[in-house]
C-alpha cells in the first residue's frame, strides 16, 4: 500500500482525535430521547420494583410449602393495590404485578393449585421464594443506569422510564450544513433537459442525515458559480459541520475546492478502500468540512464510514461510528482487488444456511444495487474466496437504515 494512501481505521481514527464533542446540552423528555446522546450519566432514583412482585398469577403464601398441604383462600391481590397483609397459615390469589402481602414470600402457579371448598392444595414441593421478583431486582436506588456518551435506544428509555425518571440531559443535536454541486443538477420533479441528471445524492444523505438524527441548517444545490459558491459556504459556515457531494476533486469545474481553499483549508485524503477512495477534509472558517465523492456507492459507503464518525463524535458518543460485522459465508466464489471492497450483498438461504450473494454489478454509480442490497461485504484486498468462505458483513439495520 502506498505511503501517502490511508486506512479505513486511521482515517476513523483522525477524525476522532481532531473532532471534540460539541458544547452544551439540554433537558428532554424521556419519551423523546431516543437517538440523542447522554451528556450526563443517570442514575436510578429508587429501587426498581420497590417492592416485592408476583410473576405470575397464583396463590401467594410464606414458603417454603410441601407437596400435599393446604391452606384457606382469604382475599385477592391484583396489581395496583395497595398493600395488604396476610395472616400465618394462609394463602392469597394473587395476580402478575400484584404487591406481594405482608407475610408471604412465595407465589404458587395457579396451574399447581386445586382449590376446593375455599382452600388451596399444591401437588408439588414449592421452594421458599419462588415466583416472586424481589425488591430492586432490576435496579436498585443510586445505580448508575447508563453511562455518559451513550445513545440512547427504545429499551434504554424503558429503563429509564421505569424508574421514574421524566426528563434527561442530553447533549444537543449536530446542526449540519448539506451542499451537493455542479450545473447539471436537476431537482426531482423538475423538467428534464439534456446534459441534466437529477440529484440523487442530496436527498440520500438529507435521508442519511435525518436517521442520524442531526438538524440539517442548510440544504442548498451549488452551481458552478464562484460568487454563489462562495457566499453558500460563508452561511454553512454557521452549522457544526459541513458535508458536500461533488465538486472537490482537481478538475477544472471543481470549483468548491477553490471555494473551501479561500475560506479555510482542505486536505485530499486518499483512502486504501473501494469505492470511495477520495475524501475531501478540512475547515471552513473554523467548521469541520467533509467533502464526499460524487459517484452515488462511493458516497453512500463515504458516508457510513466517515460522515457517521464526525456526527457520532460531535455529538459527544462514547464509541463513534461503532462498525457491527457479522461473519457469514458467500454465495459464490470472489477475488479482491488492490484495494478492500465494500461490495453490496443481500442474505439469501441456501439449503437452510445464510449466505451473502453479491449484485452482479458492482460499478459506484449504480443506485440500484443499494436498493436491492440489504447490507455491506468486506473483501480483503488480492484475496481469492471460494464459495462458503467467510467474510465479514454489515447489515443496513444494525447501522439504523
């Protein structure tokens, strides 16, 4: 590999160490906070559940009970009553939820319990304890809950919730900046003209970024007008990160290049990676600027890798851009190239085992092979791989698309 070529992990590692996590933060509903970033741990206020609970509906009694024996019924227990007591010698009905009385410490399936003329018989010894879900088995009062720089998903804001919690800080969104360039962009819906192609590109990453939960501040077609280019950039230069598709490569009607160079900087990294190997990277009057390739593939896999990194860090994530592989076999035999490649692959079944076949073309500006794929293969470089080799996959869905 050439010297002056970048791996796919330093450049991940660079943007890391260059990029801090954005200042400040704000208070939001618990309901709404999934996909933002904790900017302060949280901790359980309360033991979860405060008291003891019965699993299952049943009997509940003070074990432990043998096989055989019997007691009287007195009363029931459904969940959301207050607490009750229950005398020596006898057993409650008791729902799912319900607090267990005062007194008993054991729950009896219902399914093990005959009950005649008022009194409960079990067949089967019932140890002491069991199907009772005991005081702060879940959480208890003081626990930290989640750590600081975690992103919250919907079962952590069950946890949370559960402990009655309404509201949590969390760090505030990135507000991006969006420019894709170049006159011969049309606008889906706009009236085609020859020499014109329509803006794939834009709308991918507006979508990209929305998922990412970002606020996009900007969102505007470039033309190849310096002036324009130039005012466009001053105003993107108010968000906490620039991202452009086009227009910064050494071409003559490059002109963003240009328009980036007069306000800031800008570095062409060359990345050992297929597609994609182009990334634009540097600052326009002080805000981090990523300039993606123009072929649709090259910015869609830019993007994850990349893009996904300075947003996760930004935002303040312990782990940005955590990257989930699975290993899974191919469908058919596969030779790597000079570089690695993402190639795009969808999980069929062959004779009941998951294997990963790949779109017949596999050129970058072919939007229709991500629609069909439903993930990522990695093929190391000047690898031969036969059919059932192992390679390492990343679904679309475990990176939330």
């Amino acid at each position: 590999m050439d010297a002056a070529v970048e791996t796919i992990e330093a450049v991940v590692a660079r943007l890391r160490d260059w990029l801090e996590p954005l200042p400040g933060g704000e208070p939001v509903r618990v309901a709404d906070s999934v996909g933002r970033v904790l900017a302060e741990s949280v901790t359980a206020p309360r033991d979860v559940p405060v008291a003891p609970l019965s699993l299952f509906d049943g009997y509940a009694a003070a074990g432990p009970l043998a096989a055989g024996e019997s007691c009287p019924v007195v009363g029931k227990q459904f969940a959301g009553d207050p607490p009750t007591r229950l005398e020596p010698g006898t057993a409650m009905r008791i729902f799912t939820g319900a607090l267990l009385p005062d007194g008993a410490d054991t729950v009896i399936a219902q399914e093990s319990v005959t009950v005649e003329d008022g009194r409960a018989r079990w067949d089967e010894d019932v140890s002491l304890g069991a199907g009772v879900r005991a005081a702060g088995a879940d959480t208890r009062e003081g626990q930290t809950l989640l750590e600081r720089g975690t992103q919250i998903n919907a079962a952590m804001l069950g946890l949370i919730a559960s402990t009655g919690v309404a509201s949590i800080p969390v760090s505030r969104r990135v507000r991006v900046a969006l420019l894709t360039t170049g006159d011969e962009l049309l606008a889906p819906g706009e009236p085609f003209a020859p020499g014109k192609i329509y803006d794939a590109n834009g709308p991918m990453i507006e979508a990209l970024l929305v998922g990412a939960g970002v606020e996009i501040v900007q969102r505007a077609v470039l033309p190849d007008d310096p002036t324009v280019i130039d005012a466009r950039l001053r105003e993107a230069a108010e968000a906490d990160l620039i991202v452009t598709s086009g227009g910064v490569s050494v071409g003559e009607a490059d002109l963003v290049r240009a328009g980036v160079e007069a306000l800031g900087r800008i570095d062409h990294w060359r990345i050992f990676l297929k597609p994609g190997k182009p990334l634009a990277i540097g600052e326009v009057l002080g805000t981090p600027f990523l300039g993606l390739p123009g072929n649709p593939v090259s910015t869609f896999v830019t993007y994850l890798r990349f893009v996904r990194t300075a947003i996760d860090r930004l935002a303040g994530q312990t782990d940005p851009s955590a990257w989930p592989v699975q290993p899974l076999p191919l469908a058919a035999a596969r030779r790597g190239g000079d570089r690695p490649e993402y190639i795009r692959v969808r999980r069929v079944e062959v004779d009941g085992r998951v294997q990963l076949e790949a779109y017949a073309d596999q050129n970058s500006g072919l939007l229709s092979s991500l629609a069909w794929a439903d993930g990522l293969a990695l093929i190391p470089p000047d690898a031969h791989l036969a059919a059932g080799d192992t390679v390492e996959f990343t679904a679309f869905k475990e990176l939330g698309l």
